[in-house]
C-alpha cells in the first residue's frame, strides 16, 4: 500500500510530495498541516513556524566634490554583514553600515551592496554614481613639477612617499581612512627642489583601516594615491 501525503501551508499553498519545500511570499506565523492517508488510515501532524518578513535594504550616498570618493551608507544597520562592490573593480565587506570608497577614474560605476543578518538572511541593492574627477593630478600644470610615487604599495606598517620637485615648494601632506577621516599629517614646510622621501608610518594614525588616501599639498594643489594596507 503506497501512502498518500496532503501539506497545507497555511497560506493556501499545498503539496502531495512526501518531502517537499514551500517558499512563502510574507512573513507571519503560519499554520502548517500534514495528513498521510494509508489505506484508508489517516493521521495528521500540526505544526506553527514563524516566518520572518523579507528583507529588504538601499543606501545613501555622499559625494566628497573635492576628490573622487563617495561615502556609502546602508539604509540598515542591524544587518550582520555588508558586501559592496564598486563597479570599479574594488570589494569590501564590513559589519559597519557606512563605507568609504575612492573612485580611480571619472565616469558611471553601478555599485551593488549585498547585505546578510545574522540569520543568513540577505538583501541586494545596486545604484548607479557618477564620478567628475579622476584621482591623481589636480591639474596638468601640477604633473609638470612634480614626480610622485608610493612605495611599497600595498604595504605593512609603513610606506614611503617619494616625490621631486623643480623648483622650492611649500609641502604638505595629509592621509584620510576610507571614512574620509584624516588621521595622519605631516605639517607644511618649504621644501627645496630635488628629490625628496617621506616615511610614513601607521602606528602613528590616530584611527585603522584597510585602504587610505595620501594627499601630496603643494602650495594649494594636491596630488592624491591610494595605498592598501596588507
């Protein structure tokens, strides 16, 4: 005698499968209904499962119009996780909602969060930016005076900024997080022309993180590099 199997998923869904799975489209507490028939025998299991609402989640973002980085923040915090992808060919994953991103180049990058709670429950959103400026070279008389490079870039612990000027320059430099915070700086100084480095150090940043933004300021026009820590 084969057994016969009736579900009743308490949201008018059914099924006569005796193993079977049931997608519910909203949340609530649900009366769930099994009746096995064997020869004419029946016998009926009863049972409640709560189902939690879908989540759903966005996110704002604020354009920094003096560089090329935006700062992301997702529509909720209480998720466990945030994954972002930049469009640009960065990722991150952070258990914090707000995250920093600096754009390598102008143009449109569609950036996509994917958010997970501590269920294992997800949520994805995208949007498109529009980025005006391109990180690097303020203008294009700035290139012309000055030769700049990081290294060792990703690096650990610390980093040199390496520049040459042609001529006497006023020097600064500043290093922001990606929350657009600047946790380091090297105060401004008259600086002769030549080659010229500068050790940058971490465990002198007053906040961590994993990528930052160096600001080379000369005379009020800037240069900027990412560096990524290991």
């Amino acid at each position: 005698v084969i057994p016969t199997y009736a579900w009743d998923f308490g949201d008018g869904g059914s099924s006569t499968n005796p193993n079977t799975t049931h997608s519910y489209v909203s949340g609530g507490v649900k009366n769930t209904r099994l009746i096995v028939n064997v020869d004419g025998c029946r016998d009926t299991a009863v049972k409640q499962v709560s189902i939690s609402n879908a989540r759903t989640v966005t996110f704002t973002k604020v354009y920094n119009t003096d560089s090329t980085s935006y700062v992301f923040t997702a529509s909720d915090p209480n998720f466990a996780r945030f994954e972002w992808n930049f469009g640009d060919g960065s990722n991150r994953t952070s258990t914090i909602p707000s995250v920093t991103n600096v754009f390598p180049l102008a143009g449109k990058y569609t950036v996509t969060l994917f958010a997970i709670d501590s269920n294992g429950c997800s949520a994805t959103f995208s949007e498109e930016v529009t980025v005006h400026k391109t990180v690097g070279v303020k203008n294009s008389t700035l290139e012309s005076r000055v030769s700049f490079n990081v290294y060792p870039n990703p690096f650990t612990g610390s980093t040199n900024i390496a520049f040459e000027l042609s001529s006497n320059e006023v020097v600064a430099v500043q290093v922001y997080d990606l929350l657009g915070r600047k946790v380091y700086e090297e105060p401004a100084r008259t600086l002769s022309s030549g080659k010229h480095i500068i050790n940058i150090n971490e465990s002198k940043f007053n906040a961590s993180s994993s990528a930052y933004m160096i600001r080379l300021n000369l005379g009020g026009e800037v240069i900027s590099r990412q560096i990524i820590k290991e």
